[in-house]
C-alpha cells in the first residue's frame, strides 16, 4: 500500500508541478518574452518560482494521490481480502499516516525556509532584469521609471526587434531640485544600443519640446512662462554604465511578509503592532489638542485630602444666568457671531480631513500587520492541510470504489477548489481586518476537518458516500405517523 501510494504521490506531484509551472509563466510573460533574456536567466526564473508553487501543489498532490490509491484497493476488492483477514482499515493505513505525518514536517520547514528564500530570488530577479534590460522597464500605456536616469517615459506601443520602436512617446525630464518642468512629446521613437558602448540613443521623431522657465521675480513668476519647440529629430543619450555592472541575482533589502520565517515574523510582529500602538495615541493626543478639549487629569486621594484641609474655602460668587451658557454665539455680536461659526466650521473640515488621511495611512499599516500574522499562521496550516486532506482523500477513494484518473481525479480538483477557494476568501477578509487573520488562515483546514472526520468513519463503517435509503425511509415513516395519529 505504501510503494502504491508512493508512485502515485510523486508522479502527481510531477504532472501537477509542471501544470502549474505553465499557468504560472502566462502571469510572468510580460517579465519574460521579448526582453532579450538568456535562456539560463529564465530557467533560473522558473526554478525559483518552483518552491512558491508547492504550497499548492501539495495539497492537491496528497488528496489526488491519496483517493487513486484507495479507489483502486477498493475497486480490485482487495479492502474486502484485508478486512476477511483481520486487518482494519485504521490499520492498512498505519504506515501512510507515519509519511504524512513526516511529509507535514518537511512542509513546514519547506514554507520556512525555502519558500521564503525563493521569493527573495524571485523579488531581485525581476527588479534587476529592468534595470539591465531598459527596454523591459517601458511598459505600454503606464508612465515608467527608468533606473539611473531622472527620466519617466510613456509609449502607448512598443515593436520591432527587442521592443526598439516606440510610438507615441511622452517624456518627463526632472531637474536637480526633483521637479518636472521638461516635457517632451513626439510620434514616434527608436533606442539604438550596442554591446560596446555603455551609452543607449533614444531617437525621437516629429516631436515638440516643452520646458517651463524659472523666473526670479515674482511678477514673472504669476505669468507662468515657458519655451515652446517643435523639432523633426531630437536624440537623448542615456548613459546605462551603472545598469551594465548590475548583477541579475543580486540581493537587496527589501523584505515582505513572505520572505520572512517564523523567527523573523514574530520579532515583526511585536514591532508593528507596538508601533502602530504608539502610532494612534500619538495621533489622538495631536487631536485632542487642536480640539481644545483636555482630558482630567487624575489626582491622588491622598494628596486631594491634604490639600483640602489646607486650604481655605472660596467665598462663592453669583452667576450671570440671564444667557444660554450651551450657546456662547448669544453674547456676541452679529459680525462676530458668523466669524466664530466660519472659522468652528473650517477647524472642523481641517480635522475631518486629517482624520480621514490618518485612516488610510493606519488601515495601511494594519494590513501589513495583518499579513505578517497570515504568513505567519499559513506556514502551520499548510503543514496541517497536508495531514487532513489526507484523511480527507483516503476514505473518499475507499466510499467511491474506482481507480485510475477518471472519477478520482474530477472529486479531488472539486474538493480541492472548495478548499483553495476558501482559503483565497479568508485571505483577502483577513488582511482588510473583516476577520481575525489567524482565523483567515485556518478556515480553509478547519472547515476540511469535520469531512475528513465523518468520511472516516463512514469508511471503517462500510458505508456509502451518501444513503439516500435512509433518509428517504425517515421522511415516509414521519409521515405514517401522521395517518396513524389522524
């Protein structure tokens, strides 16, 4: 049973990989066809995006596998041999539940180690190939930096041998100081590059040229002035020096939640949610002050006493009560009383507006503390997926009683979809804070328990996926009941 189940786990794992590896290509395609890449940059691509993949394949993998080998003991009546002989079915699965309870294991330090490490890869891969590839940055119809340069381009169609010629092409040229005072526009374009030189043209056709002045006297500064040209060819020299030396798997510093193992994220974790602590009450205490209002402050029992005792009684004063003390608008004069009412209504929009930014701002960094908690939490339940599903799988393929890939293969994609699906659902609730993300991340295994649990039983129990006999039989004896009493 355990050399069946083998074969069939690993030769799944290899036709669901290489699945996988085909769906997941069309998402890169743009990252990869057409940018002049060698063959070994992309085989390097597709190897390091292989462990991101196993977080899906391998709980498909062990369901598949698991309802083939089951369904085809089954179908060659051989549970029946076992079970004539002695042997439960608990029992024939003894040796299958030590691998998966082993291949648990090995998932987990898989997605703590490894996968971490291949997003990492795969982050400096594509940052780096548009830093060597300047073509590969120009993304039609979207304005893109081009790394090195001050220079932020937009082309509505790029064609021609390495994406060369470029159509209508818009340019904003920076200056020192960061600003955007040079724009320029044109029909057509072409970069001409050699491997000799470090120096990329970019030739410009049919075309105008605009640059805003900067005067110095204010006057002229209200009149906005600036040059306008129109030119037939213009050639701008990028010098590409830097990017040429730019290593394709160089490593940066820049870390996500994904790329982080257990250790790391909950060293993070502490951090922002202390940070974001710190974050509110610093903002609710800039609040409280530009409203004016205080919170009281809270004054020890003991020295109040003291106080009290020591000092003398203040005569009490009489209190003008002949206006309303709610409306403070009554005492003033008319000009004053609609001056105070503008400047309350403009204090009021100032704060509605920085309350609404500072909102986004904390929504956005709750998310990133929400995702480090998921990332966290789906490396466990992966490993534990691997283990349910199994008991998911094995009694299905005993219930149903058919091998091979017909029968077994459409339950396992179904159930599968149900479980991948509810999990992309807990996922995107999880990181909005709809849901607590520990929840998010065990919804999708904690709600395949339960079927794993009651297809267990009914399989040592011998019975069908569903007996409508039964149910069918309480429904009409409900019914007799009914005659009998009328």
């Amino acid at each position: 049973m355990l050399t069946s189940f083998l074969y069939n786990f690993f030769s799944s794992f290899v036709i669901l990989m290489v699945i996988f590896i085909f769906q997941t290509v069309w998402l890169f395609i743009d990252d990869l066809a057409g940018k002049d890449l060698d063959l070994i940059i992309i085989g390097k691509f597709l190897f390091y995006l292989m462990p991101n993949l196993t977080e899906k394949v391998l709980p498909l993998t062990v369901l598949l596998s698991s309802i083939l080998t089951f369904g085809s003991f089954a179908e060659n009546y051989e549970f029946a041999a076992m079970k004539a002989s002695g042997i439960s079915l608990q029992r024939a699965m003894r040796s299958l539940i030590v691998f998966v309870t082993i291949l648990g294991g090995v998932t987990f330090f898989f997605a703590n180690n490894v996968i971490p490490a291949s997003e990492q890869k795969i982050f400096n891969m594509r940052r780096n190939i548009a830093k060597v590839k300047p073509a590969a940055v120009i993304v039609e119809g979207v304005f893109s930096d081009i790394e090195g340069t001050e220079m932020n381009i937009k082309v509505a169609r790029k064609s021609g041998e390495k994406d060369r010629f470029l159509e209508d092409v818009i340019i904003h040229q920076k200056t020192v100081s960061n600003l955007n005072t040079t724009v320029i526009k044109a029909k057509t374009g072409e970069l001409i590059s050699s491997e000799e030189s470090d120096i990329i043209q970019l030739v410009l056709n049919d075309g105008y040229y605009y640059d805003e002045m900067q005067p110095k006297s204010s006057k002229e500064k209200k009149k906005k002035p600036f040059t306008r040209s129109k030119f037939e060819t213009y050639i701008k020299n990028i010098d590409v020096s830097t990017l040429n030396d730019q290593d394709i798997e160089q490593e940066s510093d820049i870390t996500t939640d994904k790329m982080k193992n257990v250790f790391r994220l909950n060293k993070d974790i502490d951090s922002l949610k202390l940070n974001n602590i710190k974050q509110v009450k610093a903002f609710s205490k800039n609040i409280t002050a530009r409203m004016g209002a205080f919170p009281i402050k809270k004054v020890d029992s003991a020295k109040s006493r003291k106080i009290k005792q020591t000092e003398k009684p203040i005569p009490s004063k009489k209190i003008d009560t002949s206006f309303n003390r709610n409306d403070i608008t009554t005492v003033l004069p008319v000009w004053q009383k609609s001056q105070l009412i503008n400047n309350a209504k403009n204090s009021i929009a100032n704060i509605l507006n920085t309350v609404r930014g500072k909102k986004t701002e904390l929504n956005k960094r709750y998310e990133v503390y929400n995702r480090h908690i998921l990332s966290l939490h789906k490396k466990f339940a992966l490993a534990f997926s691997c283990i349910i599903l199994f008991f998911v799988g094995a009694p299905l393929g005993a219930i149903i009683r058919k091998g091979g890939l017909g029968l077994p293969m459409v339950v396992a994609i179904i159930l599968f979809l149900v479980y991948y699906f509810i999990g992309v659902f807990a996922d995107n609730y999880a990181k909005k804070g709809a849901m607590h993300p520990i929840f998010g991340a065990w919804l999708s295994t904690l709600i395949m328990l339960p079927l794993g649990i009651s297809l267990t039983r009914r399989a040592t129990a011998d019975k069908g996926l569903m007996s409508f006999g039964n149910v069918i039989d309480k429904v009409t004896s409900v019914f007799k009941k009914k005659k009998k009493s009328n």
